[in-house]
C-alpha cells in the first residue's frame, strides 16, 4: 500500500480542514493520518460527509 504523504493542515482549504475536525471528533483521524482516506469503510467516510453537509449548512445560516 502506497503512504500517503504527511498533510500540512495548515495548507488544507477550509472544506479539507473540516473534513479532518470531523474525523478527529469521530476518532478516526490517526487512521487517516497514518494510513490515508482509503482505510475507511464506507459507513465512516459517509458519516464524516454528512456531518460536513451539515456544518456547511449551518455555517452558511448564520
């Protein structure tokens, strides 16, 4: 399996920034972080896109 190069979070477009906040409050983001995007299942990366629908949504209200 091909590693995924390290990620500078402070470089990430706030739409990616929100993408790893989600992860991490999920505790997802050491896998994501060790071993990329791709190890997730299905369910996880769906929940974390819709938790970012969601805040998009939100954010965009207030």
């Amino acid at each position: 399996m091909k590693k995924e190069k390290k990620v500078d979070i402070s470089q990430l477009s706030q739409e990616e920034k929100l993408k790893y906040e989600i992860a991490q409050e999920l505790g997802l983001l050491d896998r994501v972080l060790e071993n990329g995007w791709k190890t997730l299942s299905a369910k996880e990366t769906g929940r974390i896109g819709g938790l970012v629908t969601k805040r998009k949504r939100k954010i965009s209200q207030e």
